[in-house]
C-alpha cells in the first residue's frame, strides 16, 4: 500500500492514475461523453495475491464497449442523479423501508420432562471361568 506519511493514501493515488488516463484518452482525441466511468480499486483487486507491492497490481482497466452494451448500461442508470446535482439529491423521496412488526407473541415454554433415574447396575451373575474348563469347552 502507497503511504507517505500524510493523508494520501493508495485510494488517491489509484484513482489520480485511472483520471489521468482519461485525460490522455481525451487529449489523444477521445470525446469526453464516451467516457463513462473511471474507478480507482487501489489494493482491492490483486492480481498477484501473493505480493501486494508487485507492479503488477499496479495497473488500469479500458473497457471499451460496443454501442448497443453502452445503450444497455445507460439504460440501467435511467433517472439517476449525478452526486453533484444537491438539489436534485434533496427533492427525491426518502427511500420506502418497510419496519417489520414488533414480535408481541410469547413463546410458549419448552415441556418439561422429569428426569430419569438410571437404575442400579446389577451385579454380574456370570461365574469366573477358570482357564482350564476354558481349555476344555473349545476341544
């Protein structure tokens, strides 16, 4: 991770090299409208996962898309307000979240069943063999 003592972390750098790609991009001829999305994952994806500080986690993603997956991904953000429109922001509705009835109903208590007394072992009613009739029942 990037630190360099202050308040600049791996986030601002990350998201600093994706928006100076974009600019390239626009510079380079690029119009600004075609460009949908810049992100900065700082150290959230890794492509090594074994070495955070490998060059290779230090990288930006084009994606480029064909009109009609554009068109599909304009479509899902139909009526979406940019952040930076505030009173837009402030003139929707509160979002609807429906509050689940408080639970009144009490458990009914768990059934109560009396112990059991184990009974007494009985004591072993086998008589002891000797080893000898032992010798003589398996003849």
């Amino acid at each position: 991770p990037y630190a360099n003592g202050g308040n600049y972390s791996n986030w601002e750098l990350s998201a600093e090299r994706a928006n100076a790609s974009r600019r390239e991009l626009v510079r380079g001829g690029m119009a600004e409208n075609k460009i949908l999305r810049v992100v900065g994952m700082a150290s959230s994806i890794h492509l090594d996962k074994n070495d955070g500080l490998a060059p290779v986690n230090r990288r930006i993603s084009i994606i480029v898309l064909n009109e009609s997956e554009m068109a599909n991904i304009l479509h899902e953000y139909e009526g979406a307000v940019p952040i930076t429109d505030l009173q837009q922001l402030k003139q929707l509705p509160a979002p609807h979240t429906e509050t689940p009835a408080p639970h009144t109903e009490t458990p009914a208590p768990p059934e109560i069943l009396p112990e059991k007394v184990p009974e007494p072992a009985a004591p072993d009613q086998t008589p002891p063999q000797n080893s000898a009739a032992a010798a003589d029942t398996t003849q």
